[in-house]
C-alpha cells in the first residue's frame, strides 16, 4: 500500500457526526480520551490512518465546539483537504460558519460536504437541507464541491461519499517535501521502552531517523530515534503526513502545542512579523491600528498587537499589510498562514500570511516600506522569486548560500538548483567563489562604481586612478563584493588597473606645465640618489620648492609607481628593481645574506639598507631567520 502526504481534516457544528463519520470510513476511535468518550464530544485532535483508492492518507478530526476553536485552528493548519459535516436535521450553525472561515483563511481549497444524520430528518427536509448547505459555501472554495448525504447510523449514503473523498484525494497536490523540516507539536507523552513522542503534521521538508532536529523555543537537540506514520513504522516523514516522532531523552513535559521540531539552523521563535491580513467581510467589522488579538498560527495561540502599516484603521472585507507583535515568541516562517480572533467577543474576524520576521517596528506611512512588504508578499509563495527577491534586498548587496538558504528556509540542495535557475536566466551572477548577486543589484553598483572613479578623475587629473579601499567606501561595499565586481567591469572592458588603482580605460594623467616640470626634477633627484633617497623637506631645502608642492609631487609620484614608499622613506622604482637584482645575484653566489652586509651590496648606509631589506622580507623576495636572509617564495 502506498502512502501520500495528504491529509485530510473534518469541520463542522458540535455534535453533526464529524467523529462518529471518520469511525465509520477509517475504523478508528479518535476521541482518545475518557472525557470525550464519556461527554461523546472532541475536545482534543484526534488522527487516524485512512485508506483510499490504494492510497494511505491521514485524517485529523477536529472539535466542534466554540469552547475549542483554537484546537480546530490547530488541526486544521496541517489540512490539504477539509470534509466539513453539517448535520441534515440542524443544517449550518456557528460553528459551521466560523470553521469555514477559518479553512478560507488558512488557505485551503479542496473539499466536499457531508451531509450527515439524514435519517432524522424526510426526503423533503433532506432536500431542503441540501439546497441551504449549497447555498451557505456559494462564493467559498466549497462552491460546486459534492454535497454528500449519509447516515452514520445506517451506512446509507457511504458508497458515494467514499467515491466523493475518493475524487478529492485525487484533485490534490501533494505537499512539497523540498523545504526545511519543521513540525509545529500537537503533543507529546512518553512511551514505555521508547522515551518521549512527539506528535504533529510537518508543514515542511523531510526528516529521517537519525536526523539531528531542535525544539523551539529552548532550543534542546536530539537525534530522531523513530518514526511513525499513519500508525506504522518508517523511515522517513513528509511534509502532510500525519506522524510521530520519538526523541528519546527530551522531557515531555516540558514540550507542548505551539512548540516546534525542526531541521536547526533555520528557524528561531520572534516576536515580530511581517504580515498580509485579510479581515472576514462582516459589517461593522474594524480593527484599530495597535489592536490585542489572539493569534493563530502552526500549533500556537498566543496574544498579538496588530499594527497597521499604512493608515489607522482596517475594515472587514480589505486586505491589509500589517506588522504583528506577539506577547511570546512565536516560530513561524515565510509563507505560514494564521488566523486572529477578536479578544471579546471571542470570534474569528481575519487571517493571512507570515511575511517574514522584523528586527522591531517598522516606520508606517512610508512609501518605501509599503512598497518593499508588497513585493515580498508577491515573492513568498514561490519559492524561486522568494530567493531572487532576497538575494536583491541582501543587506551587503551580494550573500552566499548559507545566508541566503536561511533567509528563505530553503535546504541547500533547493536553493543550489534555484541559484542556477536564476543564474541562468541572467536574474543573477556568480560573483565569487560562493557569492551571489542580483544582476539589476549588481547594474546599479556598477553603475556607482563608475561614476564614483569618473568624479575622482575630475576631481584629481593627475592620478592614475582611484584606490579601490577608497572606492569600496565611497560605494558602500564589502571588500569581496568590490573585486567580484571590479573583475566584471575589468572583463567587459569597462574598467582598467593600473598601478593597483582603478580607472576609467579612457583615462589619461593630465598635468600642468608647472607640475610636469616640478615632477620631473624631483623624480630625477630620487632616481639620481638611488639607495640614499632624499626625504620630502630635504627636496624642498634643496630645490626652493615649496614644501607642500613637493609632498603632492611625492604622492603622485607614488600613485603612478615610480616611487615606492618604505616605511617612511621613497625610493625611486628603478632603485628598488636594481636592490631586488643585487639581492637575488648575491643569493645565486651565496646562498644567504648577514643582513649587516646589505648595506654594502648597496653601498648606502643602515639608515635606508635595513627598512628596504625588512621590505623584501614583507613583499616575499628575503626570508628572514634570525640577522641573516634567505631566498624567499616571490616570483616577481
């Protein structure tokens, strides 16, 4: 027999048959407990295992009474598919009515209608109790589903709803099991031999005995030691499915609903959320900017503050992005549905979905911030433009698949194939080893880059370019980020490096008359003093030259490479290169050098031979071993 992660959920009026129906069709008792069994009322999610078609499904039979709504809203956050009971001699009740809401609200849209008890009631009232039950869903997901009558008691009825479910388990998707596991807890006991079980329906991912998983909040690890499905051992759990998971060594009682297993590294519990909110369309309907409301989401319930984002009060029927403030961490992830419900009057008045965490309030009112939850909330339900979209708002400008992975709870594997996929697509680049950018984020710092060297062009005609420290400031970028891009411009041959500084390829060093002339005594002096440079002032002394004059001489000197600062001395290039020559033709006869004789292979003085002997040590060329040098790793 095969097994499908599907499950299937029960809603409906207190006592409309929902328990009494999934007995007759899976066999098995979901009212576990005494009280239920004694009051023949769920108070409790009650599973059972349910064949169909071949096909190993769950189903979760829920409470109908108002007293247990938030039970109901537990159950039904792991459905693919509702079968909602209204009793033939009652017809729709509250609860009817609530438990559809809440479906809607939770995203569901697979269905059929039990019409159950018939034989209380005529064919006429049969019929009339059918035409109200179409009438009720018109305009809901269940519009145009089956609307099934049968008897619990007398089995009238069961061959076409069985073909009925058998038809709204083939019109379902399976879950994807592609995500990050997590499993929001129903409930956990210990079993003799075993240890502590907990027990729930994933809302994402896969897990596999041995896996190593954490409960939030808390935060303890463990190891999966078994699992069950449906009743029956395996090893392995989907997304969907109905299951049991032994932990072994975690203390069950202090694991509860609301509590969350899952894959670590990904989630962590919060209290503020980023949201899309849908209000019921009920008259008189309204919520106030910074209203108390219980909030529903996984297994939890718990207080939250709703503040809107824009405006200050939200109607019934609209659609709103809000923030939610919750009175306890919460773990939830983009995507997830929830459902809020009025403080007093207890009743459900909205729901929607889980954007993402925020670090604290966001500013209302502002267009950039309205603008940025619209987008995310078109992103999330895809997977792919979720990752595109986090890889354009990565705050370095440019993240890696670690991050990126636990920004949009993707395993690795996922998001790899979704990076190649974009990459392909030209939405991304690979700008580094492990480093992703958007390609219109990666146009726009371009585009900055360039304009940014072109202003210090402006700016300073004599330079050769800009330092790329200099530039990576001045753009606001992370020094990975800025050679991955700096590698792209140089390819497309929209950028050129010179003398380890950056330029426009059309940049040529412009120079006064008078700075021509002064640069070319002043390079003739160092290149005529060799291994006995001058210091600026002595330049200055000696020339007349004003001081200042002759310090911006030095630098762009520097800049264009034709003299090379030691410490705080200038030697001319070609002086270095002909020490460089000296040192490698007397380590070719040698072997080694006493660093006292390197004074006279220059024939200069300790003064300028040793900060220019510790420079070869710094660049590669000398290895130093104590006051004598060896050949060192440099090739240039």
């Amino acid at each position: 027999m095969d097994q499908i992660n599907i499950t299937i959920g029960t809603a409906g009026h207190v006592d409309h048959g929902k328990t009494a129906l999934v007995r007759c069709f899976t066999g098995c008792e979901t009212d576990r407990l005494k009280e239920e069994q004694e009051r023949g009322m769920s108070i409790e999610l009650g599973f059972a295992p349910c064949t169909v078609a071949g096909l190993q499904l769950g189903i979760v039979d829920v409470p109908g009474h108002e007293d247990f709504v938030k039970t109901m809203v537990a159950g039904a956050g792991g459905m693919d598919g509702v079968i909602l009971v209204v009793a033939a001699d009652d017809g729709v009740m509250p609860q009817t009515r609530e438990h559809l809401d809440i479906l809607t609200l939770l995203g569901i849209r697979h269905g059929l209608v039990a019409l159950t008890k018939i034989d209380r009631v005529d064919a006429e009232h049969r019929e009339i109790a059918r035409l109200d039950v179409a009438d009720f869903v018109r305009g809901t997901f269940l519009e145009g589903a089956p609307i099934v009558p049968l008897s619990n008691t007398s089995g009238e009825g069961f061959e076409q709803f069985y073909e009925a479910l058998a038809a709204l388990v083939g019109s379902i998707r399976p879950k994807a099991a592609d995500g990050v596991f997590r499993l929001p807890v129903e409930r956990a006991f210990s079993v003799p031999g075993y240890g502590t079980v907990v027990a729930g329906i994933p809302l994402a991912g896969s897990a596999r005995t041995g896996d190593e998983v954490v409960l939030l909040p808390g935060g303890a690890t463990g190891r999966i030691r078994r699992i069950e499905v449906y009743g029956h051992t395996s090893d392995t759990v989907l997304a969907g499915q109905c299951a049991a998971i032994n932990l072994g060594h975690w203390d069950h009682h202090a694991i509860h609903r609301g509590n969350t297993v899952a894959t670590p590294g990904y989630f962590a519990p919060h209290e503020w959320y980023a949201a899309s909110l849908r209000l019921l369309p009920r008259t008189r309907l309204a919520l106030k900017n910074g209203s108390e409301v219980r909030f529903h989401t996984g297994t939890s319930e718990v207080t939250a503050v709703v503040y809107a984002v824009q405006g200050s009060r939200m109607e019934g029927g609209n659609d709103y992005l809000v923030q939610l403030r919750t009175a306890e961490p919460v773990v939830a992830g983009p995507g997830d549905r929830f459902v809020v419900r009025r403080l007093s009057p207890v009743e459900t008045i909205g729901g929607g979905m889980i954007l993402e965490t925020t670090a604290g309030r966001l500013k209302r009112n502002r267009p950039q911030v309205i603008d940025d939850l619209r987008e995310r909330a078109q992103a999330v339900p895809d997977d792919r433009r979720f990752v595109e979209y986090c890889l354009r708002k990565a705050p370095a400008r440019a993240a890696g698949p670690a991050e990126l992975a636990a920004r949009a709870k993707l395993p690795q594997d996922r998001l790899g194939a979704i990076l190649t996929e974009l990459v392909g697509q030209q939405k991304a680049m690979l700008l580094g080893p492990g480093l992703y950018m958007h390609h219109d984020t990666a146009q726009e710092c371009a585009a900055a880059m360039l304009q940014a060297i072109e202003e210090f062009h402006r700016r300073f005609p004599e330079s050769p370019g800009i330092q790329p420290d200099e530039l990576r400031q001045s753009c606001g970028l992370e020094k990975s980020v800025l050679e991955g891009l700096v590698a792209m411009l140089a390819g497309q041959g929209r950028l050129a490096q010179r003398s380890g500084r950056l330029a426009s390829p059309r940049h040529q060093a412009t120079f006064s008359d008078e700075d021509s002339r002064r640069l070319e005594k002043i390079e003739g002096l160092f290149r005529q003093a060799a291994f006995s440079p001058p210091s600026p002032e002595e330049i200055a002394a000696q020339t007349g030259e004003p001081a200042a004059a002759v310090r911006k001489a030095v630098g762009i000197l520097r800049e264009h490479g034709r003299l090379v600062q030691v410490e705080d001395l200038w030697f001319h290039r070609e002086a270095v290169d002909r020490a460089r020559q000296l040192l490698l033709e007397h380590f070719r006869r040698e072997g080694r050098l006493e660093s006292v004789d390197f004074k006279y292979l220059l024939n200069t003085t300790r003064k300028f031979a040793l900060p220019l002997l510790d420079y070869f040590d710094r660049i590669g060329v000398t290895r130093r071993s104590g006051n004598t040098r060896f050949l060192g790793t440099a090739k240039e």
